[in-house]
C-alpha cells in the first residue's frame, strides 16, 4: 500500500502529541492554579493557550485527515459502528475541547487584568470536568484504535 504506512505514522505521533501536550498542559495548569501563585498561573496560562494552537490544533487536523485517509485506505465502511463511534467521539472531545480553549484565554486574560485566583474557580471546575471527559474519550478511541470491535457490522 503506497503511502499507508507514512500516513499511520503520522496518524500515531499526531494522536501521541495530541495526548501527551493534553495530559502536560493540564497537569501544568492545575498545578499552577492550585499553586496559589497569581502569577504562576497568569504564566502557566499564556503557555498553555500559546501549546495548544502550536501543537494541539495541527494534531488535530492531522489526526481527522489521517484518520479519514486511513479509513478508506482500510475499506472500512462510512456507515460502521465502528467508524461512527468513532468519528462520533472524536466531535465529542472536539467539543470538550472547544470551550475548554476558550476558558484558558478566559483565565488567561482574568489574571492578566491583575484579578486573584479565586475569580476563575467556576471556569477552572468547568475546565477539569470537561478536561475529564474529554481525556476519557481520548481513552476509549485508543481502545478502539487498538482493538476495532464491530468491523464490518453496519449500524
């Protein structure tokens, strides 16, 4: 298969990128939030907002062109469970991860603006639960990368 394999690796490092800036900024950013340093946290912030369009947002093209790339390649029908589960979590997390962006340039700019800590406690707990939810998708769509139960049965 030309190209099939140049295409996969780029799928995996995309995929591996995508999780581990994931898992680092978010355990940078909590840390530094609960640090209790304003300041830390200002900065913190500013980097992660400045990681995720360096290197989360081309992982995620990369991983949905890929990813679709690889899909025809492999003759896996559109319309399979597996596919659309899926293609069905990857919108899920992309939705996580929307307003997720959108909070961290929030608490970016809060703290920017010299406010204390304590006035991005809701957005934060947003942030950590769809943060949660998100990365536990992540999970399940390496399960099914790996395994890929219900190929070949349609919806």
């Amino acid at each position: 298969m030309d190209g099939y394999l140049a295409i996969k690796l780029a799928h995996i490092l995309s995929s591996t990128i995508l999780f581990g800036t994931g898992i680092g900024t978010a355990f940078f950013m909590l840390r530094a939030y609960h640090g209790g340093d304003r300041d830390a946290a200002c900065a913190t912030a500013e980097t992660v907002v400045t990681a995720d369009w360096l290197f989360t947002m081309p992982a995620v093209v990369t991983q949905l062109v890929t990813g679709l790339w690889l899909t025809h390649k492999l003759s896996i029908a559109w319309q399979s469970m597996w596919f659309v589960t899926v293609l069905g979590l990857f919108v899920f997390v992309g939705a996580c991860w929307l307003p997720v962006v959108w909070i961290q340039i929030r608490v970016r700019d809060i703290l920017r603006s010299g406010a204390q800590l304590s006035e991005c406690r809701h957005l934060m707990a947003v942030w950590t639960t769809l943060g949660a939810f998100a990365f536990s998708a992540v999970v399940v769509i390496f399960i099914l990368m790996v395994y890929k139960p219900w190929l070949g049965t349609l919806l």
